[in-house]
C-alpha cells in the first residue's frame, strides 16, 4: 500500500530559513563557500566542521616518500617510490609522509595501503594518475586492510587526457572489504570513474567482505567521470562537511550514489551524511538504490543537480531531515518501487523540478505538513509513489 502518513508537528512556527538551527547554521558557512569549485584551485569546504573524523592506531614510525626514492617532479613515475616507502614500516605500522610536490602514479598498478598506516600528504602534495587506457584503474588502492588514514594533499586523475574511451572504474581512492578508514582533508578531481569507491571485496557465490567503519570528513571530490562517491557494500560509513560537484560524462553521475552492486548478494547499511554540499552533478544529488539500508541524510546542501535531489528505489529506514533542498531539473525528492520506512522532515524546497518550471527566485517559503507535489503553485517537490510503504512526510518548507 502507499504508507503516505502526513504527521502534524502541533504549534509549529517557521520562518524562511528558520526551521531549526542546524539549517540556519549551515545557510550561514554556505554562505562563505565559493561555487565554481571545479574551474580552479585547491580549495576545501569552508563550512565549519560538525564532525571530527577518527584516527586510526598504528605505530610512531614515519617514512619519507622521498627517502624511498619519489622526486615529485611532475614527470618521473613515483609508484614505486610510494610502495617500497609502505613496505618498509614495521609490523606496528606507522606514517608514510607526502611532501609538497607533483608525484605522478600509476593507477594500473596503484599504490596499495596497508593496514595500521597513516598516508600524509602535505598541503602541496599532488599525486597525478599517469594517462592509460585501462578500464579499471586506481590511484590508491585500501584492499582488505584495517586501520588506514588518507589525509592532505590532492588526487588528480587522468579523465582529461585518458587513453581509452571504454570502462567506468577509473577512481581515485578505492576502498575495498577494508575496515575502520579514514579519508580526510584533501582534494579529488577529474578521475575517469569516481572520485572515491566503497564497496565490499567480491568472493564468489556469496556475499562480498563489506567495508565496515569508513569515515570521509572535510574533501572536495568534484569534476570526476562517473561518481564523486560511491557507497557500496559496507556499513557505518560516515561522510561530514564535504562537497561532492560537478560529476558529469558518465551515467549515473551522481553526488553519492549508495548501492551495492549488481553482482554482490549482500547489502549496504548504516550510513550517514551530514552537513554536505551536494551540487551541480549530472544525475542525483544523492541515490540510494536497492539493498540499502539506515541511510540518513541531514543538514546537506542540494542543489543544480541534472536529476532528483534525492531518489530512493528499493530502500528501507531512511530519514531525510534538515536538509535544503532546490533547483533539481526533477523533483526534490522521489521515493519509489518498494520503499519502505522512510521520514522526510523540515526540510526547505525551493523551485525543482526546473524541467517544467524553470529557474525561479524570491518567492516566500510556506511551511506546512503533507506531501506536496506536482502543483504549479510550488513545484513537485516531494513524490512518494504507490508501491511504497510506511512513509512519512511532516512539516518541511515549499517554494516555487
């Protein structure tokens, strides 16, 4: 049945901009944050930070790339300088440092992590995907490890002058059946596939080896091929003050795309995104796409994306709160095919679903409770389809 309940939140009083403060703090620092990230330099999210990502344990020894023989000159292929610097630390692990410079890698070979290390990247240290053809190809590889960090610095794939036309899996930071990961402060563009992939490690005929604690605070992954992040299978992942733009060349070309994929029996569960800039990707703002569970969204920033802010098929337990949520070329919001158990709350819409509409600016927000969807007045900014179940929609904002 359609579980379309429309709760009432008794002597609610809103004004624009004005239902609650993790809304007017983020309206605020978004405020400071320069929109055309992609068109040029290193630049972080200056949104104040809500959340501070983990450190991993590992030993106190620290290792110089350059002592391993990188030159960071921009030419010199140093993957094999950044190997034998991570093979050197000792059982207890340890730190692998990144000085400022332009170190080209090859991600047909990548670099592969180990567990209990820390790789740190001074600001200045640019790691440069060395052109190929491959379809798949990864500037850092995270397999089957635990207690990593990636922090600093910047990834720079090679989407602009890549050899080959075919394949989707060129990312930057690939993270496979690995457990408590750490990825923060750093930039990641223009990779051929994603700008980071999570996922499980594939074992036949069952389900994968999921990632299991993932933690991405304050990155910028923008100008990538196919995704700015992908969430497969895996659990408790965590993504804070972060910005995911500008994806586009490659379907789905979301911001974040949750789903398990195809071929892996298991699900995604436990993953929760807040105070995020989520914009002007080709496809959704956020996707969360079968087998996927317990997924929250909250005080995030959606907006321009070429498709819905948020579309959920075939998902369950999913709360949608806080967020601002505007100039979707599609609705706002779409919940459909199976969805369960989802709640969408204070939310503030403002002028999706541009396809019909067009850009629109400077009409008053009316806070009400219900689903609205598909009029003229305000846009289709929320629409939950028949062969759902058990969702909620209570008081949000609407703007045309």
């Amino acid at each position: 049945m359609n579980g379309v309940s429309n709760v009432k939140n008794n002597e609610l009083v809103h004004a624009e901009h004005g239902a609650g403060m993790p809304r007017r703090d983020f309206l605020r620092k978004s405020i400071l944050l320069a929109l055309p990230l992609a068109m040029g330099g290193f630049t972080l999210p200056a949104v104040a930070a809500v959340y501070v990502p983990p450190t991993r344990a590992r030993g106190s020894t620290r290792i110089s790339v350059v002592d391993a023989g990188a030159l960071g000159n921009g030419s010199n292929d140093d993957t094999s300088a950044f190997q034998l610097a991570i093979d050197r630390l000792p059982a207890d692990g340890g730190t692998v440092y990144v000085p400022a410079g332009n170190y080209v890698i090859d991600p047909t070979r990548n670099v592969r992590l180990r567990s209990k290390m820390h790789l740190e990247m001074a600001p200045g240290a640019k790691l440069l995907a060395k052109r190929n053809s491959d379809d798949r190809a990864y500037v850092l590889m995270v397999y089957k490890v635990s207690d990593v960090e990636i922090s600093g610095g910047e990834i720079v794939g090679d989407r602009d002058n890549h050899l080959g036309t075919t394949g989707e899996w060129g990312h930057g930071i690939m993270v496979r059946g690995s457990s408590r990961v750490t990825v923060r402060d750093m930039r990641i563009s223009k990779c051929w596939g994603d700008g980071i992939s999570i996922g499980g490690a594939m074992v036949l005929g069952q389900p994968s080896i999921p990632c299991y604690d993932v933690a991405i605070g304050n990155i910028v992954s923008t100008g990538n091929r196919r995704q700015a992040l992908s969430i497969g299978r895996s659990s408790k992942v965590r993504v804070y003050d972060s910005e995911f733009s500008y994806t586009a060349g490659l379907a789905p070309g979301c911001g974040i795309d949750i789903e398990p994929d195809a071929d892996d029996l298991g699900v995604t569960s436990d993953v929760h995104i807040e105070n995020c800039r989520i914009l002007h990707n080709q496809g959704n703002g956020i996707q969360v796409y079968k087998r996927v569970t317990g997924v929250t969204i909250k005080g995030n920033l959606l907006d321009y994306n070429g498709g819905y802010g948020v579309l959920a098929i075939g998902s369950s337990s999913c709360f949608i709160a806080t967020n601002i949520i505007r100039h979707h070329y599609l609705e706002g919001v779409m919940i459909r095919v199976a969805s369960s158990d989802y709640q969408v709350s204070d939310n503030s819409f403002r002028n999706n679903k541009t396809r019909l509409w067009g850009i629109r600016t400077g009409y008053p927000t009316i806070w009400m409770t219900g689903l609205v969807a598909g009029s003229s007045g305000n846009g289709a900014h929320i629409v939950v389809t028949s062969d759902t179940s058990n969702v909620r929609v209570t008081t949000n904002g609407y703007a045309k």
